[in-house]
C-alpha cells in the first residue's frame, strides 16, 4: 500500500464511505505478509515510494509466483528481477497479467496503472550493445517507478562522435544513467559535460584483464568528473533506484517562487 491509497482510504473513513471494520480488513495486511518461504513487505511503498521487488535469481519459480500472488492480492504493482526465461515462462502462466521482458529479465505486473512522475526523464546510455541488458533492467525498473526514459545505445568512447551527436538528450535531463564494461571509460566522458547527477554502472562485458567488470567499476570509481555515483557490477536495478531516489522529493524540494513586487 502507497501514501495515495492510505490516503484515500482514511478519508473514506472519514467521509463515511467506508466503516472502521472495514479499513481494518483493508488494513490487515500491513505491515508485512508471512508466506512461510518469505516475509512480504506491504508497507515498503509507504516507505519508499514503491513496493518490494523480488530477485529472481536462486529463488524457485513457485516461490515466485507465490510472492507475486501476495502483492497483486494486497494491490500492489509488481516487479522481478533477474529472471531467467525458464521461470518467467511460469510467472507468465501462473500470475495473471504478467509480462516479461527477455533482454532485461524482467517481469511486471501493472495491477495500478501509474502516471509518468512530472520530473523530466532519465537518459539510459550505453557504451556498447552488449551493456544492453543491463541498462534494459535499468529502463524496466524506471518504468515500474513511473519514470520516463530515454536510451541512447552504443555510444561508447570508441566512436565519441556518436555521443556528441545525441549530447543535447544528455543536456535535457533528470538524471543520466551510464551504462559501460570494457575500461569503463563513458560515465567520467558523459560527468564532464553535463551537470546533470550521473549513475555509472560497470558491466562485466571485457576480455581478461577487464576482471569481469571490476577494471570498469575501479575506473569509474576513481572517476576525475567530480561526483558520479557509482553502483555495483551489472545493476541496472540499482542505478535506476538511486535514480528514483534523487527524484522522489524533486516537486518537494524546488525552491518557491520569489514573491513579486
């Protein structure tokens, strides 16, 4: 359950549209569900601003579904990541309403339609085509938040003309997530030319010495474009909810208009 649905709830109650007894039941769930394999967090939304999204990855495709069953039952949107095509074959079958998406590994349920966030986009951009799962998860799990998103793909520093090219989509937004293996060279080029905050997120795309993405995360964090944050190897999940994160209060936090004379 999300602030706006607390919200409206209460005022129900208020209102008298809605008994005691009956907010109550609504209520029930919070603030978290035991299914026994798993502890689902209900009230993470009213926390964070989403709901708990579920890894994937070393959990069973029953255990899955089950969580994504408990979700939809309490209203909430849902999101998975790191899923292999095997179980989300299963997800798909057995959770009404699922989709998945195969390059980013993805699957969503959109039990709440949600409204694009007036806070501009986030810019995805990638140093090659073979960083593009990642930053997919990246754009999945922005779109799950409500966000808007623009890619710009394989841009890397090999052919610097093709980022200069497309530099005004970098100049123009919110946030720009950089997505980059090999010597991961792209967030410093993309954090010297934009005051925009960046999120560089190092892949484990490279040859030998490329270290199975930490030659890409040690360059970008000793990155010389002052202030790029830095996420772990292959989390395009996690750049994007830094993301999120910086844009949650935006409305909030912009300073008021000057009174006028």
């Amino acid at each position: 359950m999300d602030a706006e649905r607390l919200r409206a709830l209460l005022e129900a109650v208020r209102a008298g549209g809605m008994d005691v007894d009956s907010a109550v039941e609504r209520l029930r769930a919070l603030p978290y569900r035991d299914l026994g394999f798993a502890t689902v967090d209900h009230h993470r939304a009213l926390r964070n601003g989403i709901p708990e999204v579920i890894f994937g990855e070393r959990k069973t495709a029953p255990q899955i579904v089950g969580i994504a069953r408990a979700m939809v039952e309490a209203g909430e949107n849902v999101l998975v990541t790191r899923l292999d095509e095997e179980k989300a074959a299963i997800v798909v079958r057995d959770v009404p309403g699922a989709t998945y998406s195969a390059i980013a590994r993805t699957a969503r349920v959109e039990v709440t339609p949600l409204a694009l966030r007036d806070v501009g986009y986030v810019a995805v951009v990638t140093a090659g085509t073979s960083d593009m799962p990642v930053a997919e998860e990246a754009a999945e799990t922005l779109s799950a938040v409500g966000l808007r998103v623009e890619r710009l793909y394989d841009v890397g520093v090999a052919g610097i003309h093709r980022l200069l090219h497309r530099v005004d989509v970098l100049h123009k937004a919110a946030v720009v997530i950089v997505v980059a293996g090999m010597e991961g060279a792209l967030p410093s080029v993309v954090g010297g030319m934009i005051a925009a905050p960046v999120v560089a997120v190092p892949t484990s795309v490279g040859y030998g010495s490329a270290l199975s993405g930490f030659t890409a995360l040690f360059a970008m964090l000793t990155s010389c474009a002052s202030g790029v944050a830095v996420v772990n190897i292959d989390s395009g999940f996690g750049a994007a909810m830094v993301a999120h994160r910086l844009l949650f209060r935006r409305d909030e936090a912009a300073p008021a208009a000057p009174p006028q004379p």
